[in-house]
C-alpha cells in the first residue's frame, strides 16, 4: 500500500515505514504530523483510488524524527573584467519525517 501526498507544493509517494525530508514543519520533533493533501491511494490488491470523496476519508500521518540543515550550496557570482564578484551560503533546513501509518476512515 501507498499514497502520494502533498507537502508545501511537493508530492511525495510514501508507505508505512519510509522516511522522508520535507522542508522544515513547525512541528517539533516526536510530534505526530498528518498530511492536509491525500493525492492518490493504491492499496494492497493495487485498486487505485483517485475521487475527492474516497479521498478525503484518507489519512497518512508520520512522526517527526529530527529537523536537520542539508549540505551547504554556495552561489558564487561574477562579472568578468569589471571587478565584480559576489560569494553567497546558504544550507536549507528540513525535517524527517517517518511514516506511521495508512488509514482509510469511513
């Protein structure tokens, strides 16, 4: 079984059990996060679900491991022959994410 959700404008496919990075949740870790968007649900014998009703009677929820920052990205810019150059950080902070559970409420 898994579901694709949306997080902040990203999908994500997830099964119970898998970890994943979202970007950084206001929630603090080992709180229980539940997913606002449920896009799609394929269950064990591979029925696919894709209406609005049968999905809104979906939920996916995950416990937040830790929130971490990711490996720092440096943006160098510059204009050659002019003496112009620009040296720029910067390191995204997310969240994992583990995913507890599947459950279909009806």
């Amino acid at each position: 079984m898994y579901a694709i959700v949306e997080s902040r404008g990203r999908q994500y496919k997830v099964s119970p059990g898998d970890l994943i990075a979202l970007d950084l949740l206001n929630v603090a870790s080992g709180e229980t996060y539940t997913f606002d968007k449920v896009l799609m649900l394929v269950n064990d014998d591979l029925n696919v679900i894709l209406d609005k009703k049968d999905l809104e009677k979906v939920r996916v929820s995950g416990v937040v491991t830790k929130t971490q920052k990711g490996d720092k990205i440096v943006i160098f810019k510059y204009k050659r022959r002019k003496d112009y150059h620009k040296k720029q950080g910067h390191r995204q902070s997310y969240s994992l994410v583990k995913i507890k559970g599947i459950e279909n409420i009806e």
